[in-house]
C-alpha cells in the first residue's frame, strides 16, 4: 500500500523537477513509459509477490493495491478542497444511480484490466510480427496509448483516477481496433451474413461497407477485391512499412490526394 501511494506520489513529484522531470514525465505519459507506470501499478507487484509468497501475496498485493489508490485518493482530494467542493462527476453520478451503485460499477469495471494488459502484450509483440512479414502498417504506439486528463481543471481524487483509468483503456482498445481493422481486411473482406452484425460493426470496421464483397458474392469477388486494394499497383505508392491498410486507412487517402493533385 505504503509503495503504491508513494510512487504516486513520485509521478506528481517529476514534472516539477524542471526541463528534465518535464520530459521525463511527459514520456511516462505516453507509450512506452506509459506502459511502465501501468505495469507497476498493475500486474507487476502481484506477480513478484506470487512467486515469493505464492497464492497469499497474490492477495496481499491486490489488497494493498486497492488501499494505496484509496489513500492516494483521499490525499489528493485533501490537497485540492477547492475542487472537491465543486462540481463532480462522482457526485452527479452518485446522485444519479445511488453512492453504492456507483462505486461497486467502478470496481466491477477493474476487472477489466487483466483484458486490457492482455491485448496491450498483443499490440506490443504480436502484432508488430505482421508488418515484415505481410506489410500491414506499423503505428507509433504513443498516438494512441497515452494519459492526459490529469491536465483537466479541477479533475481531481476519485474523478481522476478513474478518469486517467479509461484515458488508458480507450487508447488501448482503439490502438488494437485499428490494427485488427487491417487483420480483417487483409485476410477476409467478406460482408458477414448477418445485417445486424454488420451494422454493430461497421463504426469499428468501416471496410464493412466500404469494400468487403458481398455475403453472397464469389471467391472471385474476394480476390477481385484483394486484388483492386492489395495489388502492386494499389499500393505502389504506399509507405513501406504501411504497405497493406484497411481500405479506408488515412495513407491511402492521402496517396490519392497527392495523385490527385499531381494530375
């Protein structure tokens, strides 16, 4: 608990060791130095404590860790009265659906994190295998998996931690939606067979409907379409390592407005 609050503490402590602190905690902010912080927050102590203490520190771990967020809480609400005694989010919500209600919710949604490092391992080692190997695009990781609403006036205590939570997660789940964008297309652009699926999918994969042959079509419809899209002369202009996007990713409609403008 002790180790949790205080590193907490540190993180709130860098920025203000000038220049230096000011990069360094502006590069714990995104990915890869956001991935450390997450890591000691998260998976690491109990994985050390497992393997010392077995099944008990495991335990102890999660225990502590939850207590050294309450008190990281708490003293970050006692330094910030101001906004404490503002407008909140926890208050409106606990309003909304009932203090209890609200809190278990959050809780429950912490569950989800050992689904989130799960698919941030994905993103990290298996993924970045497929751009040598079959040239789906490469992505600067610190795009998409970085914090920044500890920057908000008056988010403070309870209504950052969890903020900062799904700042993370969002990150996290869009940089691997996108990358699973170019896995579908690349490897079946084929319209499922259900309207309804295809209509709860398509914000997260547009190809839906802007490519993928028909539920009725043919393989020669689906290797016509690979070949339009994939082909050497669909993607002759196309960055190496970015040579096989989804059909609607934005380097392929910058190519087209550089060929555009050329004629």
């Amino acid at each position: 608990m002790v180790s949790i609050a205080g590193f907490a503490g540190l993180l709130h402590l860098i920025p203000r060791l000038g220049a230096a602190g000011t990069r360094l905690g502006a590069w714990l902010c995104r990915a890869p130095g956001l991935d450390l912080v997450v890591s000691l927050f998260t998976w690491i102590p109990p994985t050390v404590l497992g393997i010392v203490f077995g099944w008990r520190g495991v335990v102890g771990s999660i225990i502590g860790q939850v207590l050294g967020m309450l008190v990281w809480m708490f003293a970050h609400e006692l330094a910030n009265r101001t906004h404490v005694n503002g407008p909140r989010i926890v208050s409106f919500l606990n309003r909304t659906v009932g203090r209890l209600n609200n809190h278990v919710a959050l809780w429950v949604t912490a569950l989800a994190v050992p689904v989130f490092i799960i698919l941030r391992v994905a993103e990290l080692c298996v993924y970045p295998i497929l751009t040598p190997l079959v040239g789906l695009p490469r992505y600067r990781h610190a795009d998409w998996v970085n914090v920044s609403r500890q920057k908000f006036n008056g988010l403070v205590g309870h209504d950052l931690i969890w903020c900062l939570y799904c700042d993370w997660m969002t990150g996290v789940y869009s940089l691997g939606a996108e990358m699973l964008r170019n896995v579908e297309s690349f490897w079946c652009p084929i319209r499922f067979a259900s309207g309804k699926k295809c209509d709860n999918c398509k914000l997260d994969f547009p190809d839906i409907h802007g490519g993928w042959v028909a539920p009725d079509g043919t393989m020669g419809d689906v290797v016509a379409t690979l070949e339009e899209m994939y082909g050497a002369p669909a993607t002759a202009g196309l960055p190496r390592d970015q040579r096989h996007p989804w059909f609607g990713h934005p380097v392929r409609m910058t190519v087209e407005r550089k060929a555009t403008n050329a004629t």
